[in-house]
C-alpha cells in the first residue's frame, strides 16, 4: 500500500493546520495567536514530549502513524501539518 | 563567532528560577552521610529516604559488603579496559553466567550501567530496515538507543495494547518490528500489561524487549520482574535490567535465549567502547542477586511497606499513581506546589524525589516516593506525618486539603 488506495482522500493542508492549531490551543498558556509560522517549541513552550503526545491526536484523527525519527527537524505549525499530510498521502506509514 | 553555549541559557535560568522559589537546589542534593540504606544526613538532618529506588534495601547487605572488600583486596579497585580488552575477569564471566540462571536464560551480557544496556542493545539489533516500537513512558535510555539505531521509531501510547496492535498492524517496513517495554514504570508506578502487549507482539511475528529496571527483585516469581509475575516471561525476547535499584549497586544487563547474544558482545558499542565493571560491583551483585532470589521475605516486606506508605497517602486525599506498587507517584497541582511540598518534605525530614516534566507523563510536577523492604514502621510513621503536616497546612494548594 504507497498509495491511499483505501480511497481516503488526503486531507488538506488547511485542514490539517485547524487540527494542529486546536491541538495546541489546549497548551497555549501564552495567549499568543496560533499560525503556521508559530514556532510550537519556542514560541509557545510546549517541551517536546507534549509534541509527542500532540502526534498521537493527529495519528488518530487523519488515521497515520508518524516515525519519531522525523519528528526532530519539525519546529513550526505549518512543518507539523506538512509532515502529517506526507503521511496520509503515503498511506500513513513512511519508513525513515 | 556565534556562542556555541547560547543553548544553554533557558536552562540555566529556568535552574535558576528553581533555586529562587526552593531556596536550594532540589536537583543537587547533597547526602552528606549515608546513616543505612534508608537514612541520610542532608543539610544536618537526618531524612528517611522515601525516594531511593533502594527497594530491598541491599546497598548495605552483609555478604555484599564482604563480597565487595574481599574483590576490591584481591583484584584492585578498577579493570581498567573494555570487557572485548583487558576487562573481562572470571567474575564478570561468573555473574553472566549468575544471571543468565536466574533469569532462565541461555545468554547474559553485562552492561557497566542500566541505561548502557538500553543504549547498546537497542542501537545494535535495531538496523536500517527495523521498526522499533516503544511505550510512551518509555525511560530516557530506551528513547536514546533507538535515537542512536538506524531504525524507525514509532511511540505507541503507554500501556495501550490495542494503540500497539494498530501500529504494528499497519507497518510496511521490509525489516524486522521490535516491541519495547517496561515491566514498573518509574515515574507513575504502574505496571505494563506484560500479557496483553506479548500477545500482540507474538500475533504480529515482532519482537519484544522488557527493561525490568524496577521490576526485578520487587516482584514475579524468583524475583525474576513482571514478565514472570504474568507468566510470559517465555514470550520476552529481551530482558534487560540494572543493578543501580534493588541490586543496590551499579551496572546493566540483558538476558535472552537468542544464540546470538554472543555476536552482540562484538557490535554493541556501548559494550565494546567502555571499561567493565570495577571487582567490588561485581562482587556485590552477585551476592545481592543470591539474596533476593532465595528470600522472598524481602519482597514481602517490601509491598506490605508500600501498602502502608500508598494507602496511608490516599487517606490523606492525594492523588497518587494508578497501582499499588513500591514506586508511588504523588501528583502535585502545579509545579509550585511542587516545589514548597518537597522543600516542607525535606525539612521534616524526608527525601523524596522531584519530578519534573518533561521528565513526568502528562506534563505533571510528581513527588516521587520509592518504598524500601527496609524502612522500619517508625519510619513510614515519620513519612506518614510529614505528608500529613503538608497536606494540613493552611497554604497547601493541593487536593488533600479537602
């Protein structure tokens, strides 16, 4: 299966960030606005491990599993979405 | 020139932060005389130890303390190369060997710590093709051995054998899957659901590995951990372990039945790039390892004591870690209750240990008790009044003051 062949069509990007910016509404403790360009480890202090827990509701919700390995170079809202929609679009599991 | 060290500031000052509310450093504990292996001298009190990981209370067993002299006489204070080297005595070769039985293994392998075991085992079998899968709560050694393997790595949450099975059910990895678990969490105390995860494992032809760092010696059968306690100790490819808790001394291991074991001691680089361990440790294992497997009042000592200490806690109205079991959590509200707690802890006398995300599941500031076969009924009276002075305070901001 490298294709969505399950006929699930791959959610929008814009989709995909409302998701990501609702997830991480709930730990905004900073009051600042959310946007693609928000920095999620900087700007908003959330600390990496709640990253990692933020990718178990996405996993679930856009049905995809995302490997740890890339979850490092992720710094921004809008690089998070762009991970989770390669995932979908590559039938939610990608090797490293 | 840029400042290489700038990375380090938020840090700093977030210690800095902490050293302002606690008025000391709740990171930098100085015991300034070990009284026993359940009492200590800090800052000129002494402190029942309620966060030691001692769970036997070991650290001062006689045949260990004679074991450990009589090796340090006769074979000198270090080894002094790798065990691939100059660092492989008969002692090391007779505690692999010690190990291997009691776990019921064909193959052991010593580590020189816990978190090298975890580190070498989990970068050498892992390769390029493999998918490790390993449980959320998983210890730090756990996620930096997979960091340093080529494979990828999947998080699946933490005890969740039906979250495990999904993952496991949707890989497409050309390689080999390996399940990575631990027997008692260290942070909350819960156990893993050791038979349900060994049959997901099994019914998806993946592998499984059990660090019964704070399991072994507590529970299971011949004080073997968990995966023993639910009688799938046979399903567990990997156990691996630390002597640094209830052994009471340093060092780490893995046993398995796999032949290849061996070639193991020749590719794992945490094993091959290290000195072994000094003669007095392995002296000391050894005969802490014959202790707990041939006295199982230790450990009936020591979960009568942690029923006190959990039970004793949950009247009081603290929140506290899912299960009963010699690691006991106790959630604080936020961090700076947190902080004063401990501090209030520590001059009534007891040490505990402050747990800090994201150190902690779920973001939480924890105070994290460990139970001791050895702590006497005076002393969890003394820990007991202490938690019950906090909780009674007019400032205490936590749920047990309801």
């Amino acid at each position: 299966m490298t294709e969505n062949t399950v006929g699930t069509p791959t959610p929008e990007r814009r989709e995909i960030v409302e998701a990501v910016c609702a997830e991480l509404e709930k730990h905004n403790t900073t009051g600042i606005q959310l946007h693609e360009e928000t920095d999620v480890t900087g700007e908003l202090a959330i600390d990496s491990v709640a990253v990692m827990d933020l990718m178990f509701e996405l996993e679930e919700r856009f049905d995809i599993a995302v490997p740890l390995n890339q979850l490092g170079s992720v710094r921004t809202i809008g690089q998070i979405a762009d991970l989770v929609r390669s995932q979908a679009k590559s039938g939610g599991q990608q090797t490293e | 020139m840029k400042d290489l060290l700038a990375k380090f500031t938020a840090v700093g000052r977030q210690h800095a932060e902490l050293l302002a509310q606690v008025g000391s450093d709740p990171l930098g504990v100085r015991m300034d005389r070990v009284i026993g292996p359940t009492e200590a001298e800090i800052e000129g009190r002494r402190c029942v130890l309620l966060g030691s990981n001692n769970y036997l209370g070991l650290t001062f067993e006689p045949t260990a303390l004679e074991g450990a002299h009589v090796a340090l006489d006769a074979a000198g204070t270090g080894t002094t190369g790798s065990r691939v080297a100059n660092g492989s005595y008969s002692m090391h070769q007779d505690l692999e060997r010690q190990l291997a039985a009691f776990f019921r293994r064909r193959h052991a392998l010593l580590f020189s710590t816990g978190y090298q075991a975890n580190v070498g085992m989990l970068s050498a079998i892992a390769g390029r093709d493999d998918t490790v899968l390993i449980d959320s709560d998983c210890h730090a050694s756990i996620y930096d051995g997979c960091k340093l393997s080529d494979a990828t790595v999947q998080r699946f949450r933490h005890n969740d054998p039906e979250n495990l099975d999904r993952r496991l059910a949707r890989l497409q990895a050309p390689g080999n899957a390996l399940v990575v678990i631990e027997g008692i969490y260290s942070m909350l105390g819960d156990r893993a659901p050791v038979r349900e995860i060994a049959e997901v494992t099994r019914r998806h032809g993946a592998y499984l590995m059990v660090d019964e760092a704070h399991s072994l010696g507590v529970t299971g059968p011949g004080a073997r951990g968990v995966a023993a306690e639910a009688g799938v100790a046979d399903k567990v490819d990997f156990i691996v372990g630390t002597f640094s808790k209830s052994v009471g001394t340093i060092g780490g291991f893995c046993a398995a039945d796999h032949d290849a074991l061996e070639a193991i001691r020749l590719s794992a680089r945490a094993y091959l790039f290290t000195a072994s361990l000094p003669p007095a440790v392995v002296a000391s294992a050894r005969c802490t390892l014959e202790r707990m497997r041939t006295d199982p009042g230790l450990r009936d000592r020591l979960w009568a004591n942690a029923e006190i200490v959990y039970d004793g806690l949950a009247r009081m109205g603290f929140e506290l870690g899912p299960e009963k079991t010699p690691v006991i959590a106790v959630r604080m509200p936020d961090t700076q209750t947190g902080l004063a707690t401990w501090r209030d802890l520590l001059d009534a006398g007891v040490y505990v240990n402050l747990a800090l995300p994201p150190a902690t599941p779920n973001g939480n500031c924890l105070l994290r008790c460990s139970v001791c076969a050895a702590h006497s009924a005076d002393q969890l009276d003394h820990v007991l009044a202490a938690f019950a002075r906090v909780a009674d305070a007019p400032d205490w901001r936590g749920t047990a003051a309801e």
